[in-house]
C-alpha cells in the first residue's frame, strides 16, 4: 500500500560497479517523507553520489526498488523526470550563454514555454542576486553568481522533489547565505528536498531529516534530536560523524 | 516538438557564440580546398605545360644528336638549354649542374653516335643482302647518358625514358632505312626512292572521355581535387562534434539535461541538425569558391552541370556519414584531447584509404581490398559519378544508401557502448 506521505521510497537499493566486488551502496532502504529537507551526509566514497545519480535516473541500480511520488523509478522515468530538478555538484550551465539564454533553455526543456517561462525567470532572478547579471555571459561570473544560477536552473519549473547534491561547495558566506535562505523558502512552499553536503554545520541547521552513510550502508538516521540523543556524549553533528564513521582519511 | 527546437537553438547558440570555431569551420576546409587545388594543378601544369629544365650536352653533330635536340626543343615537355652561361657546357659541368638543381635533368649524346648507328646498320644490312645472319656486339651500342636530380620521382623518370626512347628510335629508324636504300641502290641498276623519306604515320589514336550524354564536363584538376577535398574537410567535423558532446558531458550539463524530460536521442538529434547544416554551409561556400572564385585565379571553373540536386544529397549524405562518426567518436573516447587525436589520423586514414590523397587504381593490391571499407571512398566515387561520368540517380542511389548506413552504424554503436557503459 502506497503511504501518500512518502515522496520517496527506497528498497534494499544495491549498486555495484563494474570491476569492484564491494558494493557502492549495500541494500539500502529508507523513505524521504513529503515536505522534509532530507539530508544525505556520509564521508567521501561513502555512496552519497551514487544514490542521488539513481535517484535522478542517471544510474541504474544492481538491485532494489525505487519509487517517486508513487512512480517507479524502472518503469516510469519518463513521467518522474517532469517533477524531479536537479542541482549538480558540477557548474552545469553553457558559459557561452548568458544568464537569460541558460534559465530559458532550460525552462523550455523542462517544458515551460513563452511568457510563463520569460516570467519565472524575471521572478528569479532577483531573488538569488543575478537580475543585472541577467544578460552576460556565464563564463564572466564569479564561482558564487554560477551556484546560484546553478541552483536557479533546477528549481525554475517547481519541481516537486529537488535534488541537490554540494549546492554550496566552494562559494563565500554571501552567496551561500543567499542559496540556503532560498531553499527554506522554497521547502516552506510545499518542494520535498534532497539534500548532500560536507559541510555538517551547515545541514545541521537546514535540514529537518538525516541519514548518515557510510560504505555503502546506513549508519544512523533521524531527527537531528534523535540523533544527538542516541550519540550521548557528542556536542554536535560533527562530533557524531566523527564518531561514527572513524578519523581514518576517505578518498 | 517544442523541446527539441528548445535543444537545436540552444546547440545553434553554442556553435555560434565560439565565434573563432565556427570562422574555422568555414575558413579552413576553403583553405584546404584552394590549396590543394592549387597545388594539384601547379603539378599537372609543370610536367605538362611550363616545362621541365633540361640540359642537352650533344657532342654528335650528326643526325642522331641534331633530331633528337630539335624534338627536344619542340617538346612542350622539355625547356631544353644548351649552354650554361653562354657556353657549351662539358660532361662533368652537366653532372655538376644537375647534381646543384639548377636543372632536372642532363642529357648528353655521345661523340659519333650516329656515325656507330650507321656502321652497325650498314654491316647488318650487308650481311643480310649476302645471306648471313646479322649479328651485333657491345661496341655497336650506343650510349645516351641520363643525369636525373635525386629528387625525381620514379614516374616522372619513367616518362622521360619514354620521351628520349620516342625520339631516338625514330631517327633509329630513319638511318636504317637510309643505309638499306644505299644497299639497295648498289647492287640495283635501277634506283630506288630514299625508303626514309617515306615517314607518313599510319596508326593514329583519337582520345575521348568516355562519359554519358554529352556534358562538355572536362576532366581536370579541379573537377578531381574539389570533391576529394571537400569530402576531407567535411569529415574533419568530427573534432568539433565529438569536442561539443564530450565538453556538455565533462561540464555536467549532459547530465543535467537526462535529468530532464528529454531523450539521449533527442539530445544527439538536435546537434546533428545544426551540424549537419554547418557541414552543408560548408559544401555551398566550396561549390561556390570552384565555380567562381577559381577562374578569377587562373584554376579552371569548377562545372557541376545540372546535377546540383544529387550533389546536394550526396552532400547530405556525406555529412550524415561524417556526423555519425562524430557521435561514436564522442561517445566512445573519454576526454577532447582523446577525441581529437583519434578522429583527426582516424580521417586522414580514412581518407588515405579512400582515395582522396592518391587514387586507388595505382594502390597496391591489399590497400585496394581494403579501400572500400572507407566511407571517404564511397563518397568520392559517388561525386565524381555526378560531377564528371554524369551518372543517373540510380547509380549514385547505393553510395548515398552506404553513407546513410555507415552513420546508422557509428550511431548504433554509440548507442550500445553508452547502454553498455550505463549498465556497469
């Protein structure tokens, strides 16, 4: 029976590389619930990638189950790629184009048209800073301006479920200030987020879920107080990860 | 629909906001075209119209040495000197000028040749009148001595050994008839006319190319280089296909856009539909540079009869050929620099195979086999089937087929390997 409060269910997920015996994710299975910032946090390596590159369909999986908003991933990734965005770890915009040129590309791929599509980005645009940057070229902004866009390009067709993987990686406090505030915003009206980042301050504060992973499996998951409250002696979400996932350096 | 227009304008944008690439993509295949064209007919023209610069040193001052330096001063093959500043060169000087460049080649004839040719002619024609057999020894012989620059090609040697044969048997001839005449008049009362005077040629050749219907096409340099090399260059595509398809993957903007409600076939589809209006672009600029850029520089006008519509599908074709091994190219190799390298010796393999650098009639016998494996080989058969044998559809029909195919192919594999690579 399909729980209407979930937006994203997960089966006994298992994905192996080709060449590696050691699965990237181990049967793992978890809900994210409608409305939630979920957060995905786990060292390097530790599978994070992995599950948001299936989620978003770019991956397939060795074995398990995924449904989105009541679709399955398997056989309905048509229709599931009309309410999912997604904001890349990677600066995946054309620098050749300008602001305008990349959002109305992109709006227009995600099926948004004429002046519905000229306003949205109207609409955007100020409110994550860029509106006098609308027409230059992207290869002239700074590493701050294209997250921001970044961002912009996955959440211009309201996406019921968002995923964004780092979405403040390398930027200054301004510009991830501005990022973050947004996506409260944006979760406030109704989108379901998924959420990965190493910086554990900063998921502490924005996310209303987590789930820690590591090789490949999950390690802890709950509220923040639920997590603090079965870790005892640790301060803080670091302290936990620390704790739970060693001190060892991960490649 | 609307999506994939979304996708064509957003690849035309690209394309066209690199504006040093797209000059590239139409200034350098025009360069190539002019220049080998260029090249090709400055070649034809100096063996056959200015002249090679020969040296005749011609120490016989009888028959022999005076026809052969008339026809060689007639030939429009030769610019035949006789002297080296203002004198009549010695042997070693002729060596020595040929050995410097300052000519091609160096010819000398010996000092009574003609005189040894008649001896030899005039004891053998004796010795037939008595009833003996002929015979001859080395010291009969006579002996031109050819001096060739290092540098000569071996055809070229071939030719010229022809030419000074040509001309020599000829007045080889001419004594031989001369003495039996001699021979004849001693032992008859009555004289007979000089049998060397009589020279009429009996065995003429016309030569025609043998084409159908009556185009006026004439086969030249330009009607053989422009296709070749205009295949060549819109193969070259290749490199900034695969470099778009490999830089949309490496920015992450190729995942973005799988996240989205669009199909990888779709994502291909719109690149090769601005593409492939580049490569087209590129093919009207080269007709129009032959038919009538040429002419104004002294190359011969490209003619293209009234078969623009095949020449315009086979264009597409070829560029749909060149496309589709951009997409297995830039599906396949993994980095711009890996992509690069490969297609740009993949072509000029391709094109070696082909026929565009030499044709494959004078291919060795294995390289033969394996030229029909080249789309480039495919493509230029069809072209000089439209431009120069003036071929029905028909005929052409299965090279534009075979193009189509080869770029199904390259795009199947693409799609396999990318299915293959998703899958691990």
């Amino acid at each position: 029976m399909i729980d209407s409060d979930v937006s994203i269910d997960i089966k006994d997920l298992t994905r192996y590389y080709k060449g590696n015996h050691i699965p990237a994710l181990d049967q793992v299975s978890l809900q994210v619930r409608k409305g939630d910032i979920f957060g995905l946090l786990g060292p390097n390596g530790a599978g994070k990638t992995t599950m948001i590159r299936i989620l978003c369909g770019l991956l397939s999986p060795t074995n398990g189950e995924v449904t989105i908003e009541g679709y399955s991933l398997k056989n309905e990734k048509a229709f599931i790629r009309k309410i999912i965005g997604v904001v890349p770890q990677d600066i995946a915009l054309y620098s050749s184009l300008t602001a305008r040129e990349n959002l109305s590309v992109y709006g227009g791929i995600c099926g948004l048209k004429g002046r519905f599509l000229k306003e949205r980005i109207k609409e955007l645009l100020p409110v994550f800073g860029l509106e006098k940057s609308a027409d230059r070229h992207v290869e002239h902004f700074s590493g701050g301006m294209k997250r921001r866009l970044n961002l912009i390009a996955g959440l211009l067709h309201m996406p019921r479920i968002l995923f964004l993987d780092e979405p403040t990686v390398g930027i200054d406090v301004h510009s991830r200030n501005v990022i973050l505030e947004n996506l409260r915003e944006i979760n406030r009206n109704g989108t379901t987020m998924v959420y990965t980042s190493h910086y554990l301050e900063e998921a502490e504060n924005l996310c209303s879920y987590i789930t820690i992973i590591d090789e490949g499996r999950i390690i802890t998951r709950g509220t923040l107080a639920e997590i603090m409250e079965r870790s005892g002696s640790c301060t803080s979400l670091v302290d936990v990860f620390l704790s739970l996932t060693g001190k060892t350096l991960r490649d | 629909m609307r999506i994939f227009f979304k996708l064509v304008y957003k690849d035309a944008l690209v394309v066209m906001r690199d504006r040093g690439g797209l000059a590239m993509l139409f200034i350098m295949p025009l360069a190539l075209v002019l220049l080998m064209t260029s090249l090709q007919d400055a070649t034809f023209r100096s063996v056959n119209e200015s002249g090679i610069r020969l040296l005749l040193l011609n120490n016989d001052i009888d028959s022999l040495g005076l026809s052969v330096e008339k026809k060689m001063m007639q030939s429009g093959l030769f610019r035949t000197f006789t002297e080296i500043d203002d004198r009549k060169p010695t042997e070693q000087e002729v060596k020595d000028a040929v050995a410097a460049g300052r000519f091609l080649i160096g010819v000398i004839i010996p000092h009574g040749a003609t005189q040894r040719i008649r001896d030899k002619v005039s004891r053998n024609v004796q010795m037939a009148l008595s009833g003996s057999q002929p015979v001859s020894g080395p010291e009969d012989s006579v002996f031109l001595q050819v001096y060739l620059d290092p540098t000569t090609k071996i055809s070229f040697r071939e030719n010229l050994q022809h030419s000074i044969h040509e001309f020599s048997s000829e007045i080889e001839s001419q004594i031989i008839l001369q003495e039996i005449t001699l021979k004849i008049n001693e032992l008859l009362a009555i004289p007979v006319y000089d049998l060397s005077q009589v020279q009429e040629e009996v065995i003429f050749y016309r030569e025609e190319y043998a084409t159908r219907g009556d185009t006026g096409v004439i086969p030249n340099s330009v009607q053989h280089n422009v296709p070749a090399w205009t295949i060549f260059a819109m193969f070259f595509i290749v490199i900034p296909f695969a470099g778009a398809m490999i830089r949309e993957r490496e920015d992450g903007s190729l995942d973005r856009l799988l996240t989205m409600p669009v199909s990888h076939a779709k994502i291909l589809f719109s690149k090769t539909i601005v593409f492939l209006f580049i490569c087209y672009f590129q093919f009207i600029l080269i007709l129009i540079m032959g038919v009538y850029l040429f002419p104004l520089i002294g190359l011969p006008a490209l003619q293209t009869g009234d078969n623009l519509g095949m020449l315009s599908l086979m264009a597409l074709a070829t560029a749909l050929a060149a496309i589709g091994y951009g997409i297995a190219v830039g599906t396949i190799t993994r980095t711009h620099q890996q992509a690069s390298i490969f297609a740009s010796i993949s072509v000029v393999i391709l094109a070696a195979l082909g026929g565009i650098w030499v044709p494959v009639f004078i291919m060795p016998a294995f390289l033969r086999q394996i030229s029909v494996v080249s789309p480039l080989n495919w493509a230029l058969n069809s072209f000089y089937d439209i431009l120069i044998r003036n071929a029905s559809f028909s005929e052409v029909f299965p090279g534009i087929i075979g193009l189509c195919l080869f770029a199904l192919a390259c795009i199947l594999l693409a799609l396999i390997y990318k299915k293959l690579k998703w899958a691990s």
